[in-house]
C-alpha cells in the first residue's frame, strides 16, 4: 500500500511505494494545506487515495481513467471539482465568433461530430479517443474535400482545448490528428485548385457592366489593393477621411489595421456614392453589408452567379460534386485580390516588399500564392532564353 511523504520546501503531498525493490516517489498534486475550502484532513484523504491509485497503475493494476475517477470522487467529496460534461454539452458551452462565416463553419463542425457519435454524444467527453478523431475524419472525407474537413478539425480541436483549459478533461483526443496523413493513407487528393486572377479586360468589363452596387464593390475592392469581400461590404462612411485623402478599416479577417490612399478614381466613385446615400446610412454598401452580415455565403454566391451571367466563367464552373463536395470556382471575388498582386508585381518600378505592405500580406511567401504570370510575360520567358543562345 502506498504510503504519504511530506519534503521540506514542497506544497504538495508525495506517493511513496515499494515497486521491484525499490523506493519510486511521484507528486499527487494535492496541496497538503488544502485547496479554497478543503481542511488539511480531507486533503490528506484525498492524496491517499490518488497515492494508492497511483501504485496500481505504475504496478499495471489499474488503468489512468479509473485513477482520474478516484480523483474526483475525492475532489467531489471534499466539496471541490465538478461532473465531467458530455460532448454536446462541451460543444455547446463554446462562445460564439465573430466572424459570420467562421461561426458558420465552427456550428458545422459541431453539428458534425456530434451527428457522427450519435448517441455516444451524451456521454461523457473524456470517453472520446483520438481514434474516435480520426475515424470522424475519415468519414467526412466521403462528403467533403479534405481542405474543408481540416477547416472542422480546427474548431473541433479548439472546442477540445477550452475542455482542457477548464479542466474538465485531462488530454485533448484531437492532438496529433492530421487530415492530410489521413488523406495521403485513404488515397484522397489534397490538391486545391488555385484561383485564378482576373484580366484587366474583365474588370473593366465589370466595373462597366456589372448592376450596382457590385460595379462599384469590384472598382472599390480593385483601387483599395485588393479588399477582400468582407471588408468591402463592411466599409463604413466613418472610415472615410476625404480632407486626409485616406481610408481607415480594420480588416475582417485578420483585425489588421489598414490605411488606404485615396486615389483620384476611387475619391470620385466614394463622392458620388456619399452624395446618394441615405441619411443615417453607417455604409458605403448598406444592402451588402445587411447581406453579408445575415450570410457571407450567399453574397459570394450571388458574385459566382454574375461572373457566369456575363461569361466571365463557364456555366458549369464551381457546380456541385457528389455528397457535399463542391468545385472551387477557377474565379471569384478574391481573384480580384490575385489581379492586383499580379499587375503589381509584374511592374518594375514596385519592389515585392512595397506590393506586400500595399496589399496586406504577412509573408512574401503567402504573397507569392497570389502572382500570376500573364502569358504575354511567360511568352517573353522564352524570347530571353532563345536571346541567350544567339549571343553564344
């Protein structure tokens, strides 16, 4: 049986035992004064029994769910500690984020996991195993591309870690689990299809053509840097400066801080929006931002759905696949954000580094995603290459 120790200059009780002949001493982690509103009696009852289990594992004789059980009877016992949650229950007790779209995604993924557990989902959240994790992960990928399943992993691993945060559990099942291992060993594809920027022709086509207010969202996504949709439909009159000839936003997606020059095309289409807009209008796009903040989706759906409306994009681009897989579209309102990087960084006169902080980028290596070559510029590629050989 194992017995208590008390070392000079330490807190917390220690376990002795007596295992192959020799003396093996381990912290319980209880305080030998108690913890808020436990006597030192009841500590010490408890250390007893967290010692005692503790033999039988390290001796094989009990397995760690029943020593953490032992644990928080006594814990309960002594007034202290709480029930352990069922999954539902700690899925359902994360807050909310803030972002529509995000919070779209973390509800999914709940909803997800939970639907998969069935009713197992009413026990107890310790009960779930990194097994569990992963073979979740494996049954999404008849249903979803692996890019999204690694988007429910994210949010289910957080939800995971406020459990261990609150202790509640003691390890979080979701460590260690990899969707593109998982993927590589099911023979699932983890290639993403790139978007593609747009031609110059095609955002003048919009710009020109397209019903208001998208014309206007296209030029002002465009002459901003490359906003993405969300900033654009969130842009507030407030953060127009027109005496400082600036723009002032906080980005949506990653709460940077973004100051914006006024360029004489963009000044005059924020002018003549300013002088239209209704009094107590908070917005530069007041319908998309009401759309947007009801579903972000849907305002990228309705942008998908003008690009094939005018030909921009084919008819079949983007359509569903079979379970709830979709084709990315080759073009979206994002690829705005390729063509700015694209036309900025095929002019000599900016330098990567200005065209990074222009557009926003952290790294040059997420910047570098975002160049294409146009085929006039591949095309000069070869001329150089044949040049080389002339000189020769």
């Amino acid at each position: 049986m194992a017995w208590l120790q008390k070392l000079s200059g330490r807190s917390c009780f220690y376990a002795c035992w007596k295992q192959d002949g020799k003396k093996v001493m381990k912290s319980t982690g209880i305080r030998i004064k108690g913890e808020v509103g436990m006597n030192a009696r009841a500590a010490e009852r408890a250390a007893q029994l967290a010692a005692d289990n503790m033999e039988l594992a390290a001796k094989g004789e009990c397995p760690l769910d029943k020593i953490m059980d032992a644990v928080r009877a006594a814990g309960e016992a002594c007034g202290l500690g709480r029930a352990v949650p069922s999954v539902r229950e700690l899925l359902d007790s994360v807050p909310a984020t803030s972002a529509a779209s995000s919070e779209s995604n973390r509800r999914r993924a709940h909803v997800l996991f939970i639907r998969f557990l069935g009713a197992r989902a009413e026990e107890r959240v310790d009960a779930v195993t990194g097994e569990d994790c992963r073979a979740f992960v494996l049954a999404q990928f008849r249903q979803a591309s692996p890019r999204t399943v690694e988007i429910f992993r994210v949010y289910l691993k957080m939800a995971f870690d406020k459990g261990v945060r609150d202790r509640v559990i003691y390890g979080n099942p979701w460590d260690g689990v990899s969707v593109a291992k998982l993927a590589k060993g099911a023979g699932v594809s983890i290639v993403s299809q790139r978007r593609e920027a747009f031609t110059a022709e095609e955002i003048k086509q919009m710009i020109t053509d397209f019903p208001d207010p998208w014309n206007d969202m296209v030029a002002v996504a465009y002459f901003c840097n490359g906003l993405r949709i969300s900033d654009v439909c969130l842009m507030r009159w407030s953060g127009v400066d027109f005496e400082k000839g600036v723009i002032f936003l906080r980005e949506k997606k990653t709460g940077k801080e973004r100051e914006i020059l006024l360029r004489d095309d963009l000044r005059s289409l924020l002018e003549r929006r300013l002088k239209a807009a209704l009094p107590g209008d908070e917005y530069v796009f007041p319908s998309m931002a009401e759309r947007y903040n009801h579903s972000p989706s849907y305002v990228s759906t309705q942008f998908t759905a003008l690009l094939r409306a005018f030909g921009i994009l084919p008819d079949d681009d983007g359509k569903p696949l079979t379970g709830n897989r979709h084709r990315v579209s080759r073009k979206s309102f994002h690829s705005i954000r390729h063509t700015v990087v694209s036309v900025a960084r095929s002019d000599s006169r900016l330098t990567a580094d200005v065209v990074r902080e222009a557009v926003g980028h952290s790294s040059e290596e997420v910047e570098r995603g975002y160049f294409s070559a146009t085929a006039e510029q591949r095309a000069k590629v070869g001329e150089v290459l044949e040049e080389a050989l002339r000189k020769v």
